[in-house]
C-alpha cells in the first residue's frame, strides 16, 4: 500500500463505461519499484482508457487507483506531480518552440526555478534534443516530436513515467532509440508503456500485461508467456520423388502420426513441393515419427524443422478468443 | 493566483501573438475607433470621448462583442481537438488554473487593444481641458465588458472541441445581452427593469455616462465569475 513496500501502482478493480460500451472490466494490477511493465493489446482492448485513468485524466466508473500510495481520484495533484506522462501521438503545441515548451512544462510540473535551467540541459541531451531546442515543435519529425514528449514527461524527474504508444509511427532506427532510452530510464524508474507491437514488449519489459476487451487475460512475464502456449510447432516442406503429392493424401498420413496434434496446410517451396505446419501435443516432439512416416511414403524432406511457440502466439491465443486453461 | 496561473496566462498570450488574430483586434479597434473619434472632432467640432463608450450598434463595443468570442474561441477548443489537453490535465494543475491563466491571457490582449484607444483621450487633454473622471469610468466599464464576454467566449470554448461552434454560440449569447436592452420598451413594465439589469449595454452606458454606480460592477463581476466557474466546471467534467 505504502511506497516504502515499494508499491508504485495499486489498481484495484477499475472498471470504465463510455456510455453502453465497457472499455474496462474488472482490471486489477500492482507494480512495483523498478519494474518495465508492458500493457499489451490488440488496438481498442482499452490500454490507453487504462492509462488515462492511472494519470488521473479519466475518473473510472468503479475501482481506484493509488500511485505511490496517493489515491488519484482524490489528490489527483499530488498524484500527478509523481507521474510523467506521454499520451498518445504525443499531442504538444504546435506553436511553441521546443525550449520554451520544455521550459513552460518544467514550472508546470514544479522544477524549482534555480534547477530549470540545469534540468533542461540534462533532459536536453538524454533525449537528444540539442539540435532542434530552436525549433517550433510543428516543424519536427514524428521521432522528435516523440522524444520531446518523453523529455516533457520527464523534466520533473517523477519516480513513474506512463508512456502510451511511444513508438507508434517512428521509423525502425528511432524505435531501437527510444528502446534503449526506455530501457536505460528502467534502471532507477518504474515505466509502463502499452503498445500492440509484440517485439517490443519483449525487447524492453521485463512484465507483460494482455488486456483484451477490457479485461486481463495474462500477467508474467516475457518469457513465461512465450513457453505459456503449450507445445511447439515442425515445419515441413515435402516434395514428391516422381510426379505430384496429393496434399490431401500426405495430409492424412501426418495426422495419424502419433503425437501430432493439427495439420496445418502451408506455404510450399515452388511447384511441386508441399508445406504444413503441425502441431506437437504438449511435452512431445514428433520430428522422429514425422521423419520415419517420410521415409515409409518414399517423400522427400525439403525442410523439418521445429519452432518454439513465440510470445505473438501466445497473444493471439489469448485476445482471439481461444481462450487458455487456468488463468484468466 | 498561483505561479502556474501565470505561466499558462503567459503561454497563451504568447500564442495569440502567434497567430494574426491578436494583430488584427488591436489594429481594427484603433482604426474603429479612430474613425469614430476623429469624425465626430471635425464633423461636429467636438472633442467627444463618451461616443468611444457608449454602446450603440455601430461603437467600439459592438466591435468588441465580435472579437471577444474571437479571441476566446481557442482557449480550450483548441486544446481539445488537438489532444494537447490530455497533456495539461497530467500536470499538477487544477482546472481553475487553467482557467483562469487562459482568461487573464484573453482579457490582457484585449486590454491592450482597449488601452490604446488612449492616445486619443490624450490628444482631447493635449488640445483642450479633458474630465478625467468619465474617461475613467468609461474605460472601466469597456474592460469589464470586455472581460464578461471573453468569460463568455471562453465558457463556450470549454464546451467543444470546435473553435467555429464556441464563436458563434459566444456571439449568439453576447449579442442577446447586448440588444436585450431595446427590448424594455415591448416588455410589461415590470419586468423592464429586469431585462435593463440582465443587459450588458446599459450597465455600460452607465458607466460612459461617468456614473461608478456597485450595481453595475456586481453585474459585471458575478457574470465574469459565473461564466468561468461554468467553464471550470466542464473541464472538471472531461473526467467523467
């Protein structure tokens, strides 16, 4: 509860409706001191309701939300001054140049006036903003316009960045940029991105979230979620010794191995060759039986090879609704 | 008023200075009034600073009772349609603060604009002996007009994310307590004296008259207050 058990966020039970329509059901999380916490989730699961409702833009229907052990709803000031924040598509003025609108949010958010000066330079350089201090914040690029948002977020030093979306619409290199900023604030901050791009996650967070229509469907982390979805999956290219294979033939074969669970119909490689995708049952590994029935039906083996179950799996297992065993 | 009040009033004057609009009221009201001033000098020998206050359909103030809304369009429509008010509410500010600032940016503009109409009350003290005491009076009055019409505009603003819509329905509002006062003479008689008191013009014309009377700046003062916990309210009720 307090913030010296560490507690940085205690959402309990936040729900959120928009007129009929529930954008949030029932969400309950905490996050701890110096955690990377990854909010994870197809577009319209209600990520950004979420984090508008832990910055305290948003009042949620029921639930609450303590942010290093302030209640929001209540002192939403005092809250926010602990908070930086970074909402979607980095909404800033556009009219203002950099430096006065780095200097505008730092008295805003209570930097004292006799550290102004040296914050901004500090948050200046970290987030590689020399260069276009002097410029109007419409004429940036969407990656600096990016990086101004963090720095705005981040002026105050507050112990928990939010940062909603910070890579969406940036080119791979200032993705990987803002990446390693994220990762670097992780060290002495807690920091709660969301975002719909899998590699990401898995890149920064070291705790993923899946929310899907409102709800919590996982909570772990990345490399417990990527082994989540049980078993693994061959891929298998076949090819014919003379002539055509009969897809549906071979198909049927596969699915008698023992240990396969589904035959999937894939991608060949050219004419005349044959992909599937199969699934193993939990525990097995079929690349033996599915290499001997190869040998019995005198087909040739392009490719056999097995893939671990990735986090992306794992994602659309839980948020298309193929709901999981166990865990909610 | 608090240190962040005036840095959101600071940053808002400044973008009113960034767009043409803050330009063109301060121009237009000197040439409006210029006109009026120097017509009535030489067409009627007059030196007559009461025509710059009295309201009428063709004054400063009806020039007022346009820009107003112009100028006070923006504050929170703006920031709405541009999302940027997702960014100002993540602050620790409250929304009177916001408020607030936006306003006092408003009415500093437009104080400016009414202010510099005072080069013409000093060419009247330069040539002749100028009464202070109605210039004064009416000038007061003109800013508190100002003032209850931005607070009007600015109410407006914080109802929409379009700045078109927050313009007219700010003129519409104005301009109904503006003429409502032409109306007295249609009404029943007692309720004349009602729709005299709910008008914006005759406290006015009060005040250009020279008369500093409390009733006319309680007016003033409980519509500029009334309009701003108006829009303090729907900022707070963003949140719902």
């Amino acid at each position: 509860m307090t913030e010296k058990d560490g507690l940085m966020i205690d959402a309990r039970s936040l729900t959120k409706d928009f007129g009929p329509t529930r954008a949030l059901a029932d969400l309950s999380f905490r996050v701890k001191r110096g955690e990377i916490l990854g909010f994870l989730g197809p577009n319209g699961a209600g990520k950004t309701t979420a984090m508008r409702i832990l910055t305290g833009y948003l009042r949620p229907t029921r639930g609450s939300v303590h942010v290093c052990g302030i209640p929001v709803a209540e002192r939403p000031v005092e809250a926010r001054r602990r908070i930086g924040y970074l909402p979607e598509n980095a909404p800033l003025y556009d009219e203002m140049m950099v430096i006065d609108f780095l200097r505008y949010t730092a008295e805003l958010r209570e930097v004292p006036p006799a550290e102004r000066d040296r914050r901004l330079a500090t948050i200046g350089k970290r987030c590689g903003l020399a260069e276009v201090l002097g410029k109007d914040i419409g004429q940036l690029s969407k990656g600096y316009r990016q990086r101004v948002g963090l720095a705005q977020a981040m002026i105050h030093d507050p112990d928990l960045l939010i940062l909603d979306e910070p890579t969406s619409g940036l080119d791979p290199n200032q993705i990987v940029e803002i990446r390693e900023l994220v990762k670097e604030l992780g060290k002495d901050k807690t920091v709660i991105l969301s975002t719909h791009i899998l590699p990401e996650v898995q890149a920064t967070c070291n705790r993923i979230l899946i929310v899907n229509e409102g709800r919590l469907v996982a909570d772990d982390r990345p490399e417990a979620l990527s082994g989540r979805a049980s078993g693994a999956s061959i891929r298998l290219v076949l090819k014919a010794r003379e002539g055509e294979l009969d897809a549906a033939e071979v198909g049927e074969a596969l699915g008698g191995i023992e240990g396969i669970r589904e035959v999937q119909k894939a991608e060949g490689e050219g004419a005349g060759t044959l992909g599937f995708v199969l699934r193993d049952s939990a525990g097995a590994d079929s690349r033996e039986a599915v290499f001997g029935a190869a040998v019995d039906h005198s087909w040739i083996v392009l490719d056999l090879h097995r893939e671990q179950v990735s986090l992306e799996d794992t994602f659309r297992r839980l948020t298309l609704g193929e709901q999981e065993g166990g865990e909610g | 008023m608090t240190a962040k009040t005036i840095a959101i009033a600071r940053r808002e004057f400044r973008a009113l200075f960034d767009s043409p609009v803050a330009y063109i009221v301060i121009v237009a009201f000197l040439l409006v009034t210029g006109w009026m001033f120097f017509s009535t000098l030489f067409l009627r020998e007059r030196a007559d600073l009461r025509v710059l206050f009295t309201p009428s359909l063709f004054s400063p103030a009806m020039l007022l009772l346009i820009f107003a809304p112009a100028i006070s369009m923006r504050a929170v429509a703006e920031e709405r349609k541009s999302g940027t008010i997702e960014l100002l509410t993540s602050m620790p500010v409250r929304d009177w603060e916001v408020v607030l600032g936006k306003f006092l940016a408003d009415f500093a503009l437009t104080a400016a604009a009414v202010l510099s109409t005072l080069v013409y009350a000093i060419t009247v003290a330069c040539i002749g002996d100028l009464d202070w005491g109605p210039v004064i009076s009416g000038y007061l009055g003109m800013l508190l007009f100002a003032a209850s019409l931005l607070a009007i505009g600015l109410m407006c603003s914080s109802w929409t994310d379009n700045q078109i819509v927050a313009f007219i329905v700010a003129l519409l509002i104005g301009a109904c307590l503006y003429v409502i006062s032409w109306l007295q003479f249609f009404v029943p008689d007692f309720i004349a004296p009602l729709v005299d008191y709910v008008s914006l013009s005759s406290h006015l014309s009060n005040m250009a008259r020279g008369v500093l009377d409390t009733r006319d700046l309680l007016y003033y003062f409980t519509l500029i207050g009334g309009a701003l916990f108006i829009a303090e309210r729907s900022m707070a009720h963003q949140h719902a």
